[in-house]
C-alpha cells in the first residue's frame, strides 16, 4: 500500500508536468502554424429545409498537423483563446470566408450566405468591427451575405460591449445569429434588445428528435417566429429528425446527413453539382 501510495505520487507530478508541456507546445506549434498559413477554411453547407437549395455555409477552422492529423477545433481553440492568438486566427479566417464567398460568386456558384464564428475574445477587442469591415471592403462580399456566429455565453460576459458591437455590424448590413441558441444561462428577455437575424438550434436537441428534444426546438422555432427571426438547426444526422424539422417549420438545416464541412474547392463542386438540371 505504501508503493502504492509513493507510485501513485510520482506519476501525478509527471503527468501534470506533461499536461502543460504539451500545452505549451501546443501553442508554440499553433503560433508557428498561423505564421504559415497552415490552418484551412473547412466549410459545411446550409439548406433551406422547404427547397432543398443549398443557401450557405459555415466556415470551420481545421488544423492539419504534420505528425497528428487534423488536430480538432475543440483543443486549438481554447488554447487560441487563452493566449490571444484567436485575434489574429479569427481575423484571418474571417478574410478567407469572405474572400472564397466572392471566388464561388465568380465561379457562377449562386449567392451563398457565409457564417464565420466569433469568439468571446474578439469581441473584446477594439479593432474587430474594423477587421469586419476591412475583410468586406477587401473582397468586395455583399455585407449581408456575411453572418457572424455569437454564443449567447458570449453576449453575457459583456451585454454592453455586445449590444454596441451587434448594432455597430447590422447598420453595416452584417448579419447575426445566435449560435447553441437554448444552451446559455441568458434569460429570453434579451432577445427582444438584441438585433440579430437568426437563432442557431444547439445540436443537442437536435440529436434527440423526434424522440425527445421537441419541447426545445419546438419553442425556439416559435421564439424565432415570434421575434421574426430566422431558424436553423445544426447537427441534423438523420433523415427523420430533418423531415421532423421540415414539419415544424424550420426555415435552414445544416449536419451530417446534408454535407460534411469541406474544402472552399468541393463547395463550389456542390452547387455546380445541384444546379445541374
Ligand atoms: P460550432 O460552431 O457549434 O460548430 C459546429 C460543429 O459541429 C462543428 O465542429 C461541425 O463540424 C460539427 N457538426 C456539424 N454537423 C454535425 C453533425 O451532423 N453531427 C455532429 N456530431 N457534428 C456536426 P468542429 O468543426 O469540430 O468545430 C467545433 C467548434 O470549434 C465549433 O462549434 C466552434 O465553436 C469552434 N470553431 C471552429 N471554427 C472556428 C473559428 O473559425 N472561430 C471560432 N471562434 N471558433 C471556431
Ligand atoms: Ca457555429
Ligand atoms: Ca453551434
Ligand atoms: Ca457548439
């Protein structure tokens, strides 16, 4: 018991050590690969649920690392978060998808609607309703083909801050929806304040329908109608849960069972694809 105790010591001190050594290289790695370009726009489709057409798409950030693969958003991102350099990884993301929106424009692709997602910490930061407009200006995107992704969780941390921003890029013509829409800690008083365009339907509920989850995306689809918003539900797997969708008057869907985010190359694929008779 006494080893055991003693073994059980000294791998703790290692592993922790290990944890942060791995954190640090992380982001070492990370800020090398921003230097470089090496992060790619992935983008996923969105569907207009009564139409089927394919009416915009989500840029997701992917990593590919040289030893470990695509290194997933959801252990770069955070550590972008907490060191700031999703400041300059967010302004850039936000160039390409608008840059790529025009080059499938070009490409004769129709109009698509491109949502970028912001993070808390550029939110924060003074200069990034200017990045917003400087990727417009740039491009030469339509302001209102562009639409920013805000977390609720988001909005909370500083409501006045938000609020200034939101009505700063909407009076720009920028559109806004709120993403994990049902997931915060926010009250729904708050909606009638904020001049968003859409309600983003969390995956969770999502992924329980038709079974479950109903109550909630049943209430969202009516708090957007209500609020003349519009609504999208993410996530979407099955055939079942987007004909459950269709019924209940979802306007978008957007998952796995419609298209897997991709390369700017294959989106332009896909509409060519679709708008072939
Ligand atoms: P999110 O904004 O909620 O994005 C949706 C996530 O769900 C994406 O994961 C997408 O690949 C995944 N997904 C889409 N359809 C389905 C489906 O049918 N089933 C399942 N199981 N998953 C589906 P991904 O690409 O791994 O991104 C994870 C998160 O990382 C995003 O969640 C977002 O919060 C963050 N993220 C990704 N790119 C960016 C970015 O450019 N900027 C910021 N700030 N955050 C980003
Ligand atoms: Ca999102
Ligand atoms: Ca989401
Ligand atoms: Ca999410």
């Amino acid at each position: 018991a006494k080893n055991a105790g003693r073994n059980r010591l000294a791998s703790f001190v290692p592993e922790m050590t290990l944890a942060t050594q791995r954190r640090a290289l992380l982001e070492a790695e990370l800020r090398r690969a921003i230097e470089q370009h090496a992060l790619v726009p992935y983008y996923q489709p969105q569907f207009d649920c009564r139409t089927g057409a394919m009416v915009g798409v989500e840029a997701l950030l992917r990593w590919p690392h040289p030893q470990r693969g695509f290194v997933p958003p959801m252990e770069f991102i955070p550590v972008a978060e907490d060191t700031g350099l999703i400041v300059e990884l967010g302004r850039w993301v936000l160039q390409r998808a608008c840059d790529d929106a025009v080059a499938w424009d070009r490409a004769g692709a129709p109009p698509l609607t491109v949502a970028v997602n912001v993070s808390a910490r550029q939110l924060k930061e003074k200069c990034f309703l200017d990045d917003v407009l400087t990727a417009l200006h740039r491009s030469g995107l339509p302001p209102d083909r562009l639409e920013l992704e805000l977390t609720e969780s988001l909005l909370m941390e500083d409501m006045e801050g938000a609020v200034a921003f939101m009505h700063a890029v909407r009076a720009a013509g920028v559109r806004l929806s709120i993403d994990d829409f049902g997931t915060g800690y926010s009250s729904l008083a708050y909606l009638q304040s904020f001049p968003i365009n859409q309600l983003k339907v969390d995956r969770t509920f999502v992924q329980s329908l038709p079974v479950a989850g109903h109550t909630i995306a049943t209430a969202v689809i009516a708090l957007a109608r209500g609020f003349g918003l519009s609504v999208i539900a993410e996530g979407v797997e099955r055939p079942e849960q987007l004909e459950w969708l269709r019924a209940a008057g979802c306007d978008y869907a957007q998952g796995f069972l419609l298209g897997r985010p991709m390369p700017a190359a294959d989106v332009l694929a896909l509409t060519v694809a679709r708008g072939e008779p």
